[in-house]
C-alpha cells in the first residue's frame, strides 16, 4: 500500500493514519523504518471526527433520515 505512495512521487509523502491494527503491524513498522527519508506516518486521535469532514455530513445525513415518514 504505501508503496506507490513513494513511488509516485520524489517529494517526501506524509501520511495519517487512524489506530487500525494493521498501521502497527511489525511489517509495516519494519517498511517505514527502512523508508523513513520518504515517507513520514501521522497517526490519528482514537475517534477523531473533527479530522474528517465527511463525519459531519454522516451525521446530518443521519438526523435528516430520522425525521423522514417513511415512503409507502
């Protein structure tokens, strides 16, 4: 996965992740460690909805659905 996120590019990519087992599995820390000059792991907050926007517009979507009649 990560990869083609420093193939692609001859920047430094920087990259955030959420708490997901995998981010932290001894693979992906062993890959990182040998790339460290590339690419650069940002790891997120447990629940951080205020990171993702989309939280918001699931939520809305959320509340509007509840005040809807259901169709017959």
């Amino acid at each position: 996965m990560f990869c083609r996120l420093v193939k692609d590019t001859d920047k430094k990519a920087l990259l955030a992740l959420d708490k997901l087992r995998v981010h932290h599995s001894k693979k992906t820390i062993a890959w990182i460690a040998r790339h460290k000059s590339e690419i650069e792991l940002f790891y997120l907050s447990t629940y951080a909805p205020e990171y993702n926007p989309s939280e918001c517009l699931n939520s809305d979507i959320k509340r509007g659905i509840g005040n809807r009649a259901m169709p017959h």
